[in-house]
C-alpha cells in the first residue's frame, strides 16, 4: 500500500506551528517571574491563580536531579576543598569566586554562541560558502560546527565549574531555577549534535528544519540560563 504524500509546505508549517508552541511555552513559564527568582523567595504565578494546585518548584526541582544529585555531589566534594583553600589562602578574590562562572559563561554565549547561531542561519540562507573575517579562513558552513562545538564544550566544562564554586561558597548545587535551565540547555544542544547525522537521509530536509528553528530555541534557553544564572548570584 503507497504511503500518503505530505507535502513540504505541510510539513513545514506543522514544525513552524510546534517551534512557536515551544517558544510560546517557554516564555510564559519564565514570565511568571518563578524562573527568575532564588528558590528562597520564589512565588508561583500558577499558584496566585489556581491556589496551590501544582507543588511547589523548589520540589520540582529537587525531584528532577534525586537520582544524580547524591553522586554529582561526591564529584563536587572532590574539588570543593582546594577552592576553599585557596580562598582563605586570599588567592582568589570573593568576586572572583563568585561572579568568575558567570563572567566566563557569558562570555562563551554572547561571543561563540551568538556568532555560531548566525553563521547556523546564514547556511540556510544559501551563504554557507562565503569566507567572512569571523571563519577565520574557513567556509560558514565549516566554521559553524566548530565554534558551537567548542561553545558546547566550554559550557560542559564551564557547568562543572559552578557547580563546584556555588558548593565552595556553601549554597546547595541543582536546586535553582539555573540548574533547570542547565539541564534544559545541555539537552537541547546534545539534540542539536545529533540532528546534522540524519541530513544526508531521506529525513534531511525535515532534519534541517528542526536543526535551525531549535536551534533558536536553544538560544532562547541559553539566554534564559544567562538571566536565572545573574538572578542566583544576586540571591547571596
């Protein structure tokens, strides 16, 4: 039996219409003000409205990382002693100490993230193979991979040091609204690896249009981690 013909612009606009939901939802959520306040003193704007009817995000938070929050922290344990150390040997500066992962990350985000997600869309416009002063001598289409490979490994590198500066300064580790968006992102950006493995496939064109618009969804997540991430530091 002949499988039923759907056509691009179908397909098109059923992925236009999920990214929107997605953005939309996004959002909403991070409107509400409960992403962008320390759990300390965050109040559910669902909960103003519907009275308590969903838990709390402090809870959701907690059961979201209990099956790795116990050995993520022994990981943490590992280096928090020489960090505190350090501090009290007056070696590092208590800005550093507490504003250096923030810094650091958006530095990454706003240099090799931005440039990375416009080099993404310029290859959709039909410009990979221009050579502009920010490829350094390579293509678009080459140079994309690279720079937001090496952004997402600055950020998994980058993550493992926050952790570890927020347990130095003795706050608890995966219980804010900066460890949600965290995971969020590092999720988004593995899919985001994947998605260019099935480009040469009979999927390719619906696996490039999911690549460019997460990608921007990605983005919009990242720069959301950004904010939460400044909130945090601002709670203590």
């Amino acid at each position: 039996k002949p499988k039923p013909n759907i056509s691009h612009t179908h397909l098109q606009t059923t992925i236009n219409m999920r990214v929107a939901t997605f953005l939309t939802t996004l959002f909403a959520a991070f409107a509400c003000g409960e992403a962008f306040v320390a759990p300390s003193r965050s109040t559910s704007c669902v909960g103003r409205s519907v009275a308590g009817a969903l838990p709390k995000s402090s809870s959701l938070q907690m059961s979201a990382f209990d099956g790795i929050k116990e050995p993520v922290q022994s990981y943490v344990d590992i280096w928090t002693p020489m960090f505190k150390q350090a501090s009290e040997a007056g070696l590092v500066p208590d800005f550093l100490l507490h504003w250096g992962h923030g810094a650091a990350m958006a530095s990454v985000l706003l240099s090799m993230g931005v440039i990375g997600a416009y080099m993404g869309w310029q290859i959709r416009l039909g410009n990979g193979e221009e050579v502009t002063p920010l490829t350094l001598g390579d293509t678009i289409r080459e140079a994309h991979p690279k720079i937001i490979g090496g952004a997402f490994f600055f950020f998994l590198l980058g993550g493992q040091g926050g952790l570890v500066l927020l347990d130095t300064q003795g706050q608890s580790i995966l219980e804010s609204p900066h460890a949600m968006t965290a995971a969020l992102s590092v999720a988004l950006l593995a899919t985001q690896a994947v998605l260019p493995k099935l480009f040469a496939t009979e999927n390719g064109k619906l696996a490039r249009d999911v690549h460019a618009y997460l990608g921007t969804a990605t983005m919009t997540v990242l720069f959301a981690h950004l904010v939460t991430g400044l909130n945090l530091g601002l709670s203590f």
